[in-house]
C-alpha cells in the first residue's frame, strides 16, 4: 500500500486527553456522516479521569454514492449494489484504507507506537477499520467493528498481516439492522473466527445505531485493550 503525503492526510475531530498522549483511538463514521459523528460518546465509555488517549474521528472524502441516485456525500468508498455482498467500490477501500495507514503513522511520529492504537468504525467505516487493521504491517492494540462487514474479502487470506493475527477485535452489531443486515455482520464474525483471530461477538436489540448499552460495552473492551 503506498503511503500518503502528508498534504493529503484527511481533516480530522481530536479529542486531546488532558495529559500528553500515550495511547490513539482512530474512529472512522459511517456514511454520509462526519468525524463529528461519535465524539459526544467519548465521555460515556466510562474511561478514567486521568486517561491519556488521544480520539481522532476523520471526515470521509465526498464522492458520489451509486447506490443513492449518485448523490455526492461522505463515504470512504463507492456502493454499487445492495445485495448481500455488499458489492463495493474496491480502489476506493484501499484508498481509504491508505488514508487510515497515514493518520497511524501520523500517531506514530507523535510518539504513540502502532500497538497503542485502536482503529474503530462504524458501518462504512468498521469496513476500513478491519480492512486496514487486519492487513497493518505492525501490530495494532484492538480494531473496533460496529455495525459492518468485510469488504474485499476476496483478498483477506493472502493479504492479512502475521503482525496482527492476534489483535484483540470487538464486533457488534443490531439485531434489527436494516441496512448492514445482521447475517452480514455473522459472515463477518464467522470468517474471521475461522481464521483464528481473537474476536469477542456482541449483539443489540437495536437497529443502525449504538446504544446505551453498547456504549458501555465498548468502554470496557476499550479500557482492558488499553489497559486503563
């Protein structure tokens, strides 16, 4: 994967902890919404007072969205199709995937190591967090996967990386979602548990969305990643 110029690292929301950084948490929105998305929940996920974890949720670039008429948004890549496949936009996936790669090198060059990072998504975004996560050269401290699916699947076994072959994954997902259906998130689950990655499975009686309880959940996994 070619790395990015600095010039082209994508604007981003950053929550700054209130002592210098020793740990990163990348969080990737979902489509159609912005890096403003997910950091109201930060202070929900219960982390300690004294907690050093810098947040950064970048904006998606705008491009037109196939399966929305061609309607211009942010997305990180293109849908062509609903079906159960989820067929995708594959150079923009690795584009974004690209884009994640240069905001962790970013962390890396202001002192947080790769296995100090945590990369998040949700929808769209949970697409790039375990694409990149699970093909990242160095090995990261957990991905977060809410509420998505592989993308470019096709590729995983010859391109995932030995480096994070036991990086922790949380994946949850609504019972009731109607837009990434919850047998999308089971293949997901079921591919990579197959595959022997470590990944703790969570399932809410919710739709497209988080929840209180989710919420919850999500500190705690964050704070034993972290060890906070």
């Amino acid at each position: 994967m070619a790395p990015m110029s600095p010039d082209s690292l994508l604007d981003c929301v950053a929550l700054e902890p209130g002592r210098p950084a020793e740990a990163s948490v990348i969080w990737l929105h979902g489509l159609g919404a912005s890096g403003h998305d997910f950091p109201p929940i930060v202070p929900e996920l219960g982390l300690p007072e004294d907690h050093a974890v810098r947040f950064v949720f970048p904006h998606a670039p705008q491009i037109p969205v196939t399966v929305n008429g061609g309607m211009v948004m942010p997305a990180w890549y293109d849908i062509l199709g609903m079906d159960f496949e989820r067929r995708v936009d594959e150079a923009g996936v690795r584009s974004s995937a690209a884009h994640t790669r240069a905001l962790v090198e970013r962390e890396k060059a202001a002192g947080i190591p790769a296995a100090r990072i945590v990369l998040a998504g949700f929808s769209q975004g949970g697409a790039i967090a375990l694409h990149e996560g699970l093909r990242h050269p160095e090995p990261l401290a957990g991905i977060l996967a809410l509420s998505t699916y592989l993308a470019c699947d096709g590729d995983l076994d010859e391109e995932r990386s030995e480096a994070n072959r036991e990086t922790s994954i949380l994946q949850c997902h609504g019972t009731e979602d109607p837009m990434v259906l919850p047998r999308m998130g089971e293949a997901a689950r079921d591919r990579l548990l197959g595959l022997g990655y470590p990944l703790e499975w969570r399932t809410y009686a919710m739709a497209h969305q988080v929840c209180p309880e989710q919420i919850t959940d999500m500190g705690a996994w964050l704070r034993g990643t972290l060890g906070l």
